[in-house]
C-alpha cells in the first residue's frame, strides 16, 4: 500500500457498496448521499473514473424512489387532510423524478391540492415597466401558479380580495414574495391608485417599504391603514413588523397595549405582545404571558413553541425540550410531518445535556435529508456523536462531509 492511500480514507467503492445496501432495504436518502459521497471521491480521482457514470445512474435511481417514497406519504398527509404538507412533499418529489410518467401524475395531484384558478380567468405576471411609466404583460404560467400557491396559505376572505385586485397587484405580490422589493413597490403603489381607497394593498407596500428599511414610510401606511380599519390583525402584525425592524419593541407593545378590546385577547395579538416582550428584554412577563395563552387557548404548536424558545432565553432547558418534545409527540400521534426547526431544537438541547444516544443521533440523520440547508451542521454533530459512542471510523467520515460543505471547523 503507497503511503498516500494509507491516508487517503475509504474508496469510492466501499461508499458505492453502502448505498447499495441502503438502497436494498428502501433507504433512498441515505444511498443517495453515499452515491454523491462515492462520485465525490471518484470525480476528485480516488478511484476508477470509468465507474461515474454508473454512479449518476445510481444516484438517479435513488432520487426515484425518493420521489415515489414522497408521493406516497402526501397521499397519507393528503387522506388525513393536511394538504399544505401534501403540496410540499409533491412538490419536492418533483424536483427529484426525471421521469416523465411520474411527473405528470405528480402535477396531477399537486393540482388536487393546491388552490386552483377561477375557471376561464387568465392572469398575466411578468410585468415590464416602461420608460414612460406605462406596463406590459406576458403570460407566464410559473408567476400564475406562484400567486394562487401564496394565496392558497391565506384566509378566505384576505384571499378573494387579492384575487380582485387585478394583475399589477398579482405581479407585484409575486415580485415580493421572490425578494424584488423595488419591483414590488412600484407595482403596489400603482395597484393602490387602481383598486378602492378601502384595499389592503397599503399593508403589502408597506411590506416592502420594510424589507427596503424604508422604515417611516411604512409606518405612516400603516398608522393610516390602521385608523381607518381598527380591528385589523393583518395591520398590527405589519405595524409590529416594521417597529421590530427598526428596534423599537417597546413602541409596538405600547401599540399592542392600546388595541381595541374586541381583539386584544385573541392569540394573534396576544402573540405580537409575547414577541414584543421578547424582544424588549422582559422574558419573564412573556413566559407567564404564554403560559396564560395555553391554558385560556388550548395548546396549540405555534404557542408551545413560542413558549419554548422564551424557555431557553430563560435558561429553563428541561421545561423548553419537554415542550419541543411534547410537538414531537403530537406530530408523531397525528402521523404528520415534524416541524425541522423543532426537531433541531431538540437534538440541540438533548446534546448539550450530554445526550449522545442513538435517538438523538436518529434525529441528526433524519434532518440531513429534511432540512438540506443545514446538512453542514448535521454532519457535524452526527460526528460529535459517533465520536462520542467510540466510534472514530464514522466519526471522521462524518466530520468530513461538514467539512466539504462548511470549511474547517472553528470551536
């Protein structure tokens, strides 16, 4: 053996080797990254170059059954009347299948699923402003099926008045919701002088304002919007929005503090109070303020979690992973999908306790594949773990995937 293989690590073979057993047992996901991993080393010339496309091959078959492993489960989710978690799996199982059968069926469901154009209404999104001010449009399928896809998360009544505001509106919701805020500004404000003095669009300018850190001029939206409609949610989550932004907490409590009655003990508001105090340094007044909120309101996910996160702020970490854990345990009842956040949280918290154990390892691995922009991370603490079980041989394999993704490691 030359001294360089001494130290080059595993093969691309025996990774190729793994995923096969993985993918023998229906383990797509974990094959698939031990494919990646063995195509790594060979494209990096650890191994024979002959074998890469046998390797794309492999990984394609993978993301396959990946794909038909997630069409499966939406139809689950989909039979238990969950359809926003439904549309995301379908979604994904799309982006992995390169066959044109499963596709289309895909695309047949997700259109079950999700919220679907009033028949014969055509929409046109991708807007074009001129140099003297004046639009042009052109149909573009992906803008139409994005806005009716935003507007399916929203309540019936907010819904069906975006769906009256006309296509600059449309356009301009699209552009804000895919970050072109500049864009979506000049659409809004144009959709305002279109639509009746008494629409919401004021709030979505606003919005951008916010993300332009035009802070005072979405404010004065805002102040106005609210004073002709009191009783809006929609306006005070908007208004507590830009205060945040802006660091000015206490501001949006005061407001908060002040809102007519009829809504001031409703968990939306009640929450932007919670988030306030939060974020104004008073963790104590929204811990009570939240325990408050579970027993008047039921215990509802996004309470507990909030619930949680003031927790930890706290320093009370076997009250917060109790209550991460009792969301685990609810999804786990209603065999519905694990929030990533969550499940990080309590991997995290279960780790620096010392929890080195094969559940919390468990969790690590399963969010490789849930959550892919965290991957880095993930890896990292499945070696920690290995590490800590004895296991050196995983443990470095694992340190290196962070690696690859992440740099060195820096403590």
């Amino acid at each position: 053996m030359g001294f360089l293989k001494l130290f080059s690590g595993k093969g691309p073979e025996e990774y190729e080797k793994k995923g096969d057993r993985y993918f023998e047992i229906g383990e797509f996901g974990a094959a698939k990254l031990e494919y990646e991993t063995a195509l790594n080393k060979t494209d990096k010339g650890s191994g024979d170059t002959d074998s890469a496309g046998r390797l794309r091959d492999k990984i394609t078959a993978s993301r396959e059954g990946l794909a038909r492993q997630h069409r499966e489960n939406a139809e689950r989710l989909r039979e238990s009347g969950d359809d926003e978690e439904a549309s995301e799996l379908l979604a994904l199982a799309l982006e992995l299948t390169q066959d044109p059968e499963l596709s289309a069926a895909i695309e047949e469901e997700l259109g079950r699923t999700r919220p679907t154009a009033p028949r014969g209404e055509s929409l046109s999104l991708a807007v074009n402003i001129e140099e003297d001010g004046s639009l042009t449009t052109e149909e573009e399928i992906d803008d139409e099926e994005y806005f009716f896809a935003l507007c399916g998360a929203l309540d019936d009544e907010i819904r069906e008045a975006y769906h009256g505001y006309g296509d600059t509106f449309r356009a301009g919701y699209v552009a804000l919701n895919r970050g072109d805020y500049g864009l979506a500004a000049t659409l809004f404000s144009q959709a305002i002088e279109e639509n009746s003095p008494d629409s919401v669009i004021p709030l979505e300018l606003a919005t951008a304002y916010l993300n332009l850190e035009r802070y005072e001029e979405g404010l004065s939206l805002v102040e106005g919007f609210l004073g002709d409609h009191p009783h809006s949610v929609h306006g005070y989550h908007t208004l507590c929005e830009i205060l945040w932004a802006s660091e000015r907490p206490g501001d949006a409590l005061d407001r908060l503090l002040s809102c007519p009655a009829a809504i001031a003990d409703t968990p939306p508001i009640m929450d932007l109070k919670g988030q306030s105090l939060g974020r104004a340094g008073k963790n104590q007044e929204a811990y009570t303020l939240y325990q408050e909120m579970l027993q008047s309101h039921g215990r509802d996910e996004k309470t507990i979690m909030a619930l949680a996160a003031v927790c930890e702020r706290l320093g009370k970490t076997d009250e917060a992973l109790d209550l991460y854990g009792e969301i685990m345990e609810q999804c786990r009842s209603c065999r519905t999908r694990i929030n990533p956040f969550v499940k990080q949280r309590y991997a995290d918290i279960s780790l620096e306790r010392g929890d080195y154990s094969t559940q919390t390892l468990g969790l690590y691995i399963s969010l490789i594949e849930e959550n892919p922009e965290g991957r880095g991370y993930y890896f990292q603490k499945v070696g920690d773990i290995y590490a800590a079980m004895g296991n050196d041989r995983e443990a470095r394999r694992y340190r290196q995937f962070a690696e690859d993704l992440t740099g060195p490691r820096v403590d």
